[in-house]
C-alpha cells in the first residue's frame, strides 16, 4: 500500500492573509491515499496494529451512509488481508461509496438509527460470539487514532503559532494537543466543532489527553450541526477550489476554512503570526451533495466522478 508520507504542506494565499499580515499553511493529509486518506489512515494505523497483534481477522466498524471512514476501513482491510464488516447508520440505500466498500470486500449491514446509537450492544448482538471480531469505532475515535494523529505534528518541519483543525470525536484534536505537549511547543490548537453543541469536546479531548497546552474551542461554524450545510458554505467550497485547486467537503473542512477565514478577518490572530490548518480529507461526502454542487457549478461534474 502506497502512502504520501509524510503529507506535504502547502501555503494558501489569499488577499486576506495579505492584508492581515499572515501567512498561512495546509497539511495536506488529503493527498495521503486516494481512499484512506486525511486523518483515516492516521486513525486506523495503530487500530490496525492493534487488531493484528490480538490475531484478530475480522474489522468491524460504523458510519453513515457516505461515511469516508467506512471507505477507508473497507481499503485498508481489504490491502491487509483481514475480513470487513461496516454497520451502516439508517435504512438500507445504495450509492457510489457504500457500493465501492463492498467491491473492496467489506460486507454492509444496515441499522436502525435507534438501535445505533448504541453501538457496542449492536456489536455484541451480532458479533459477540465471533471471536476474531475487532470492534472499531464510529470514525475510528480510539486512544490509538490519537497516537496516530500525533504525527500530524510530529512530521512537520516547521513550527506555527496557531494549529486549526475540525472536529467530530476530538480524537485528531486530542493527538495535536498531546504531541504540542510532547514537543513542548508555544502553539496554540483550535478546534472547529462540525456538529451543534460542541462544547462536549472540550471534555472528550481532555478524555485523552491531560495538557496545559493553549486549546480553544470556536462553536459558530457548525451551519447548523453535523453534515448540515447552506448556500453560502456550498459557495465557499465552489470558490475555494477555483481558486485554491483544493476541494473542501461540507462535513469538515469547509466548515473549518470557512471559520478560519472569519477569524482573521476579524482580527483574532496577531500579525506576523503563522497558521496552520489540517486538511483531514473528506471529499466522498461531497458525492452526497452532488445534484446542488452541479447545479451551482456544472464543471463540479468531472471533478466528482473522480473522487473514486
């Protein structure tokens, strides 16, 4: 298996950051596998070394139904030789992602979303008396996804006083703050929930990892809760690409640039500071927006098609 490793950073300019005295940089994590890509490779690397050091066969693991950690769990058990099963959130619908986790062997059972919300009981209700089963979590959340995402940090050759990333769990927050804390650097970490009320992960990060290393939380970005998008962020991911070559998804990292954005333009960040944020990939959940990003922007069509 071929991984970009590590990924490369890249400087974003935008007038923006010209006129606010900044430079500011991308981890492109996006580019690290075509499937496991942004932080689901970093995630998944110690859950799988885990799994095969108990001499387990058999991944099993959750998501929606354009979930890319599902994707993700599917390519790297079908390049390691192990069995896959993906629980899927909701009624039973077919699309190009789930039909690409089961071309790459992981075999799809649908759950109410009730009955998922308890994801171990569902594990143990179908899984319990397998013993090569390996339960792994909704987007991976796990002390070794941290452990994983530590070397987000730990790959970079430079130092910035400001690291940005989204959040869901807190897991890739939670590997950022710990190898700031391991590294003893001055940088501080932003985390832009995705999801409404994320005041939770503030206490999930901390969950994993104990640091007195600067963390914010900036709550405004959400548009609404966690895969909740609208017009303006839609176009934000549109223009950002014609001008950046970079595609943004509405789940994460629009929010997160979107939000990014907002701040320094009202002057959170000093001059002269140098910022970071992590692109952790995403862009299959753009194929479930695909009817209203062609509508807006008919070239998104070929762009699209590619993704997988």
């Amino acid at each position: 298996m071929k991984l970009n490793l590590p990924s490369p950073v890249q400087e974003i300019h935008r007038p923006l950051y010209l006129e606010k005295g900044l430079r500011v940089f991308v981890k492109r994590d996006d580019l690290i596998h075509p499937l496991i890509s942004g932080n689901k490779w970093r995630k998944l690397k110690y859950i799988l070394s885990k799994a095969q050091s108990e001499s387990k066969t058999h991944l099993v693991t959750f998501g929606g139904a354009y979930s890319n950690h599902l994707l993700a769990c599917a390519a790297a058990a079908n390049y390691s030789g192990l069995q896959c099963t993906g629980i899927v959130r909701g009624e039973h619908v077919k699309n190009e992602v789930l039909d690409k986790c089961s071309s790459l062997g992981m075999h799809l059972k649908f759950v109410d979303r009730e009955r998922y919300r308890d994801k171990h009981q569902v594990f143990k209700d179908l899984f319990g008396k397998d013993n090569q089963a390996y339960f792994i979590d909704e987007g991976g959340a796990s002390q070794e996804a941290v452990l994983g995402c530590e070397e987000i940090v730990t790959e970079l050759n430079a130092t910035y006083d400001h690291i940005v990333c989204a959040a869901g769990t807190g897991s890739t927050a939670a590997g950022i703050l710990a190898a700031i804390k391991k590294k003893q650097l001055k940088t501080h970490l932003h985390v832009i929930p995705v999801l409404k009320d994320g005041t939770f992960l503030k206490q999930a990060i901390e969950n994993y990892i104990t640091s007195d290393a600067p963390l914010q939380l900036h709550q405004n970005y959400h548009f609404g809760g966690y895969a909740k998008y609208n017009d303006q962020l839609l176009g934000f991911i549109i223009d950002f690409y014609h001008q950046h070559q970079i595609l943004l998804d509405q789940v994460y990292t629009a929010k997160l640039v979107f939000g990014l954005d907002d701040l320094i333009r009202s002057d959170f960040f000093k001059p002269g500071e140098h910022l970071l944020w992590i692109h952790t990939g995403g862009k299959t959940g753009l194929l479930g927006i695909r009817e209203k990003i062609t509508a807006r922007a008919p070239e998104f069509r070929k762009i699209l098609e590619e993704i997988l």
